[in-house]
C-alpha cells in the first residue's frame, strides 16, 4: 500500500541500531535522525518561519488541543490549512490532543468513547473521539497526523505518598507500620499494572477507529503510537499489536510523562527494534541530548520537545557541556558568548549588522532581569540552533560510527552514549 509520508534509509550505523534517512512529505522532505521544533499554536514563540528555516529545521510539530480550542480547526481550513495559515510551506507534524486533554484539563473523564474535559479557556465541556481527533487533523493539514492514544500516567514512586516519619521515634521500628507500607506499595503497584493494560488495550481499539475516520490518507500519514509505561512485557503487547495495523509510521509515546532517563533508554532500547525497520519511528516529547542520542542508537529517527523554547524563556540556554542559567549573578560581567563556536544570531552575532558581534552572556543576563522580550528571543533562537546542530553532527557520525568525535563535541550526551553501551 502506497502512503502519503515514506523513510528513505541512507546509512546505518554498525555498532548499534542508529539509521540516516530521509523522509518524503506532500510538503518536501526531511533528515532523520530529525528533531522537530514545537509550535504549539501555529507558531514557534517568538521565531519567525524563515528563522526557523534558517536555523536548520526542516519540520515542526503544531499541537491539536490548542487549535482546536482557538481558533478551531474550521477556521484554520477555511484559511488555506496549516502550512498557509503559519507561513510555513514545509513539513508539519500534528499530536492527537489526547495527552492535552488527560493532563491539562481541570477536569476529565476518559471512558472507551473518547475524553471529555474542560476548556481551559472558557470551562465549555468538550469531548474528544478517536473520530473527533482524527477529522480535526484532517481539517488542520499537517503531513503526519497521531492517533489518539491513552497515555497512562508515569508508574508511582513507590516512597512518594509514604509518610514521613522520625528515624527516632517507635513508629520506626514497628512492624505494623510496615505491613501497612508494603501492603500500600503492591496495591499502588498492581493499580498501575492495570491502568497499563487498560491503556494498552484502549489505544488499540481507538486506533483501530482512527484508521477507519481517517478521509485524507492520501496526503496525510496517520502514525500509531506504542504505549506500555517502563513494563517491558506491556510494551511488546503493544507495539505487536500497534504494527499489526498498516501505518506509514509509529510512535513510542509515555516516556516523558516523569520517568529518568535510565528508564527511556531502556524502554526505548526495547521498543524501537520492535516498529518495522522501513517506516519512520517517532520518540514523542523527549529532548535532552543524553536521550536523544540513546534514543537514535536504538533507532529512533524523530523527535519533539518543548525544552529548546520553553527554557529559551526563561533564561536557560542549552550548550555542548550542558547547560547555564543566565540569570546568575556570575555572569554579569561575562563578556562571552553563550557557547564560543556556535553559529547561531545570539553567539556570532547579527549578519545583517554593520559589524556583527555576539551578544555577550552578562547583556542577556540584563535583558532578563529588566524584562525585555529580546532576550528571550535571542537565547530561544540559540537553542533552537544547539539542537538542530546536535542533530547535524548525530547524522554525520552515524554513517562513519564515528562516536567518539560526536562525544568530544558533545559531551553533555555522553550518559545517553554510555547508557546503550553498557
């Protein structure tokens, strides 16, 4: 069967499961591994498209929920769809809404119709579908559309509800007391085993009922998405299950709902061999490097994450040893550059200018504390670059298993390096 989105493999990796593509879209094509800068609500905060071009993203991701709440996925086909709505005539990707409405709604009800949550805008009831999810998409236009899911929650910290009790006191030592933890434990623990299945199972169906609404599958990719927590056994069922469906692409979604970074690398590791090899696979919401490289050595080709911006506002700028927080005192009189070497506006300065120069890390630090908007622009623009450099360098390394250059480079990734290693 002849999709509308199709992965190209250029080179594999010899030592581990990393591959090098190439992506075909309605709107052109992109590199993988790729990471996807987040446009929530049809735009990048505060980046212009031609800079998001111009820093090297090649496909971005726009988020259904906030769309479909304003201005409403009518309204943006009624404008000519997505691309001509943002001005951005390459590679879209949109998200299902799903996890927006589990996870942001002040109140919800998932049951095997859909999610009914509360506007966060107005407090209207709305309820999502499989079949809602999908015709929204539709009316959207990105090239590849999710499936809805059900993301189950991060499994519980086993001592986080305990009460905390004085190592001195005779409550320490009683054995009743303890029962009653353990018993609180295996209970917790068993009630999310079966929000796992229930997730895993939920999904399955839904998909099932996102293939069959979907009506524009000749210019749009539906990509399931493989749910299952950090159970190992669940993920398997899932992505079983999942690939049994004929899809363009698939996804690894639920493990950047607060799990570590050991528990990604592992269940990524797992999860990733198990999607077809000639298809695309999408890590959802992951983005600190240390993950994106374990995550593309287990054969991963694309990513998202709100990091590079989110972070860009608030005064926290991503650099190749990791990163710095710019409201420091110690960098008020720090003349340089957030990361010597990098190409971006922030660091080599303006190419327009008379005599370009970099902005230096105490001129940011002040734009911060006084409150004004081009700092974080400047540092959101600089970490957009850092991940779309990290990700040019991942590709180049990939072809020649040239690790060790990546890693001298790069050494903020190296724990993702040495958790697929080990």
């Amino acid at each position: 069967m002849s999709h509308a989105v199709s992965l190209s493999i250029l080179a594999r990796s010899q030592r581990f499961n990393a591959r090098l593509g190439r992506v075909r879209t309605p709107h052109g094509e992109f590199d993988t591994p790729a990471f996807m800068p987040v446009g929530t609500r049809a735009s990048v905060k505060g980046v212009l498209p031609s800079q998001l071009a111009n820093l090297g993203a090649q496909v971005c991701l726009a988020n259904t929920y906030h769309l479909l709440l304003r201005p409403g996925s009518e309204l943006v086909q009624k404008m000519g769809g997505l691309h001509a709505f943002m001005n951005w005539n390459r590679p879209i990707l949109t998200d299902s809404g799903g996890y927006q409405a589990y996870s942001m709604a002040d109140i919800n009800k998932v049951t095997d119709d859909g999610v009914s949550f509360r506007s966060i805008l107005d407090g209207a009831m709305i309820h999502l579908s499989p079949e809602r999810a999908i015709t929204v998409q539709n009316e959207l236009g990105a090239d590849i559309i999710m499936a809805f899911d059900d993301c189950p929650p991060s499994a519980p910290d086993a001592d986080a509800d305990a009460p905390a009790i004085d190592p001195g006191s005779a409550l320490a030592n009683d054995p009743r007391l303890s029962r009653v933890l353990s018993r609180d434990k295996v209970k917790g623990q068993a009630d999310h085993a079966k929000r796992l299945r229930e997730a895993c199972e939920r999904s399955i169906r839904w998909l099932h009922r996102c293939k069959a609404a979907h009506a524009r599958s000749h210019d749009q990719a539906l990509f399931g998405i493989v749910q299952g927590g950090t159970d190992l056994q669940q993920r398997t069922w899932s992505a079983e299950h999942t690939c049994a469906i004929d899809l363009p692409g698939y996804a690894i979604g639920g493990v950047a709902v607060g799990e570590t970074s050991d528990d990604i690398a592992r269940v990524v590791r797992h999860t990733a061999p198990l999607l077809p090899d000639a298809k695309p696979r999408y890590l959802m919401g992951v983005g600190y490097e240390r993950d994106l490289l374990a995550s593309v050595l287990s054969g991963v080709d694309m990513f998202d994450c709100v990091l590079p911006t989110r972070n860009g506002r608030n005064a926290n700028a991503f650099t190749s040893t990791g990163q710095i927080r710019l409201r420091n005192a110690k960098y008020a009189l720090d003349q340089s550059p957030i990361e010597p070497g990098c190409d971006c506006i922030a660091c080599a300065g303006d190419p327009a200018g008379p005599e370009p120069r970099p902005f230096t890390r105490g001129y940011l630090r002040h734009l911060f504390l006084t409150g004004e908007m081009l700092g974080p622009m400047l540092v959101t623009l600089h970490n957009l670059r850092h991940f779309q450099r990290f990700m040019r360098d991942v590709r180049g390394s990939i072809a020649g298993d040239d690790w060790d250059s990546l890693l001298t480079r790069w050494p903020v990734a190296r724990p993702g390096y040495d958790a697929v290693r080990g």
